[in-house]
C-alpha cells in the first residue's frame, strides 16, 4: 500500500476530507492522517462528529464497510444533510477495506510523517485553513501538520493545499505564492458545474477526484470534461 498524509484543519468543508479519505482507502492507499484541534470543533458543526483526538477511533469519522448500504443510489439521489453523507458511503461496491487509516495526533513529532525518511506519495491539507496556510509560508513547524507539509516541501514531493477561504486577503494570497513557488499545489475548494451536479455529493465528489488526479490516482467519481 501506498503512502498518502492527510491533514484536516479547522477551516469549514470538512465533508470534503471525510469523502477524500473515503476513496483514498477505497484505492487501497494507506492514509496518515492528522486532526487539528480547531477541525474537531469544524468536524462537529458541519457533520455532527464527535471526534476525540487523544482516543481517536476511525469508526468516529468512517463508517464500518460492513453497515454501508448494498445500493449506493440510496445515499447518492436522496436528499442528504452532510451529516447523512459522513455516516453513509457513496462508495457502492468499493471497500474501505482495501486500504487502511493509520491516526497521528497533531502533537507527535515522534511520528513517522514528521521525517523526511518516511517515504509516501504526497500530502494533501483538506480543507487548509488560512491559519495553517500562514505557518506553512513563513516555515514555522508549530504541530505536526505544519511539520509534515514542511518535509513535503524540502523532499520536493506532493503537497496539496485545498485552501477554504473567502473571499482572500493579500496576506492568503502572498502565502499562496510563496508556497506555490516553493512546490506546493494550491487546489481551492471550487467544484465546477459543467458535469451537471445534482447533489452535494457531486461537488464534493469534483474536488477529492481533482484530489486524485494530482495524487496519480485512478478514479471515476465524476464525469470528465469531453467525457
């Protein structure tokens, strides 16, 4: 299994980190994942997760393969909260089974993530908040998502940023540069709509296979421009 750090901070679109996480494992890649303290307070107001960092189980942010319903139009078509979409998988037939989530707290600078030894195949910060954007440019290594997408950066391998932010101020948008020269991608969260979205899901849906696609990961959650 491949190596992917994923790291949820306290800006709003947590949803997007939930389905991104979702797929990834769906594609067998075993996902590193961080919480700021600030994203569980986002994770709880927007899906109604309760998400305990010093005693993190992943059945708090995923559902068990097992529960996940056997057509998945049900969870696609139906009118849906974000909570609803947390708790059910539009995976269908895709287990999650298939990779794994191993759980670093956002504290632990022993973790394999924070050395530039530990090989993955990138990191993607979904949603970045503009806080985490900041510490990020001026190389302030504060906690370990910080650190983690600083040893991303030096390795020079992926480091996605799906900024969550607007509208941006010249202090963003100067990091975004800096951060863009020194490597990084910046992806803000703005699904497009020519593939006809009907649910929430197929913005979300736009933006984790965008995801993908800059990770080289295989996918086919939403319709191609030309397809």
């Amino acid at each position: 299994m491949s190596n992917v750090v994923v790291a949820i901070t306290g800006a709003s679109g947590a949803i997007y980190a939930v389905r991104l996480i979702e797929v990834l494992m769906a594609a067998g890649r075993t996902v590193h994942l961080t919480i700021s303290a600030a994203a569980t307070q986002v994770l709880k107001q927007e899906l109604g997760l309760n998400i305990d960092l010093e005693n993190f189980d992943p059945s708090q942010l995923l559902p068990d393969p097992a529960s996940l319903p056997d057509d998945s139009t049900i969870s696609k078509m139906k009118n849906t909260t974000s909570e609803d979409f947390a708790l059910s998988s539009v995976l269908g037939e895709a287990d999650l089974n298939q990779g794994q989530l191993i759980y670093h707290h956002y504290h632990d600078f022993m973790s394999g993530i924070a050395s530039g030894s530990f090989l993955t195949d990138g990191m993607v910060i979904c949603p970045c908040s503009m806080g985490t954007l900041g510490s990020i440019a001026s190389g302030a290594c504060n906690n370990l998502i910080h650190r983690a997408a600083d040893v991303h950066l030096k390795e020079r391998r992926k480091l996605i940023i799906v900024a969550r932010e607007t509208p941006l101020g010249l202090i963003p948008l100067e990091n975004m540069v800096r951060l863009t020269q020194a490597g990084a991608t910046i992806m803000p969260a703005s699904p497009g709509f020519y593939h006809n979205p009907m649910t929430i899901h197929d913005l979300v849906d736009f933006i984790s296979g965008r995801i993908c696609d800059h990770l080289e990961i295989k996918h086919d959650i939403h319709q191609r421009w030309g397809s």
